[in-house]
C-alpha cells in the first residue's frame, strides 16, 4: 500500500482573475468600489485589482488580508477576536516582519482540503469585505 499524498494542483493565473472578477463583480453591484488581491500558496502575488475609485489604502489592506488569511489558514473575519487584548494572538500584528491585518476581507481559498491560496478584499465596510471575499471562493469552488 502506498502512502504518497499527491499534492492539489496550485491555484492558476486563471483561476486568480476569476476570484478578482467575483469579487469585483459582487461589490460593483451593491455599488461599492474594492481592491482585490489574489495569493498563491506561498504568499506571492497572482492577480489584483484596484477599482478607480476605490480608496487607495484598499489596495494595501486587500494584500495584507490576503496574506493574513493565508498564513493563518482561516478567515480574517474569524481572527479579529483573537488580537483583542487578552486574546491568544494579541502580540501577533506586530510580531512579524511582514504585517497582519485582522479586519474581515481575506479569506483562504482550498482545494481538496489542501490551501492553495487566499483573497483579500479591501474598499468596503469589513462585513462587505468578507462577504465578496467568500463569494469569490465560493464561486470558484462551482467551477
């Protein structure tokens, strides 16, 4: 009996500008202007997007939601408890060299079970974020 775990395949090009068109897509229609950020599993960049209007810093809090989401393997908007004083990753946002944002808006994105990848969303209120964030991987998840 072999024990070789095949690895998923890493999450695409294609699939990353999906994941940017859903989100952009779901935020556009409730008339909300968004930066969206796609990272592989190792943290580099693989697709963004930043809507004209859309507030500059979104660009920033999209990519640190992104790589938030991935570094820990769970949702940003599940996080934003656990860095309140007396939470078990208080320290962590200023722990590292790259930082950590726990605003809800970045979501880590599976395959098979496995993280290939995470999306970050930014320009919305923080439950607008995470919302087209999860809507993004859900729809890639129907592909």
């Amino acid at each position: 009996m072999s024990t070789t775990t095949i690895a998923p395949a890493p999450l695409s090009t294609q699939e990353a500008e999906a994941l940017v068109e859903a989100a952009r897509v779901a935020a556009e229609e409730t008339g909300v202007t968004v930066a969206v950020t796609v990272l592989d599993a190792g943290g580099h960049l693989l697709a963004f997007r930043r809507d004209d209007r859309a507030v500059l810093i979104a660009g920033e809090t999209s990519t640190r939601k992104a790589y938030t989401a991935l570094q820990l393997n769970a949702p940003t908007a599940d996080l934003v408890d656990a860095v309140q004083p007396g939470g078990p990753f208080h320290t962590l946002p200023t722990a590292l060299d790259r930082p950590l944002l726990f605003i809800a808006g970045g979501v880590p994105v599976h395959r098979d079970g496995r993280l290939v990848g995470a999306i970050g969303v930014g320009g919305g209120a923080p439950e607008q974020d995470h919302g087209f964030a999860t809507l993004a991987v859900e729809s890639l998840a129907g592909r």
